[in-house]
C-alpha cells in the first residue's frame, strides 16, 4: 500500500489510519531513542574532544527535528 501512494493518493488516508491505529509514530520514536542510546554509547570510550561532543550533539538532534 506504501509502494502505491504515489500511484493511488486514496491509499494515504488508508495508510495514516494504520499508522495510527498502531502507534507507529510513537514506535518510530522509541526505536529511534534506542539507535540513540547506542550511538552515543559507542561513543564513551573516545577521549572528550569537540568532534565527539559534535557526534553526540549530532546524534541527539535526530531525536528533536521535525519533518
């Protein structure tokens, strides 16, 4: 159904009505917090320096940006 929304625009109500049925948005977002986590995780065993302040700066961003 994703596939066709450019070919059939009546599917993006259909689509909508199922991403919000399932709280996709609110999944996105607890996914995207656990990717988050992960990234500056793998990031503590770098020294301090600005350009790892800038990767966990960069990495956070993700989570506040809006479409």
């Amino acid at each position: 159904m994703v596939k066709e929304i450019h070919d059939c625009p009546e599917n993006c109500e259909k689509v909508r009505e199922f991403v919000r049925e399932r709280d996709g948005v609110g999944y996105a977002s607890r996914v995207l917090d656990e990717y988050i986590g992960k990234a500056v995780l793998s990031l503590a065993p770098l020294p301090d320096s600005a350009a790892k302040r800038y990767l966990v700066d960069l990495a956070r961003f993700n989570a506040l940006r809006t479409v």
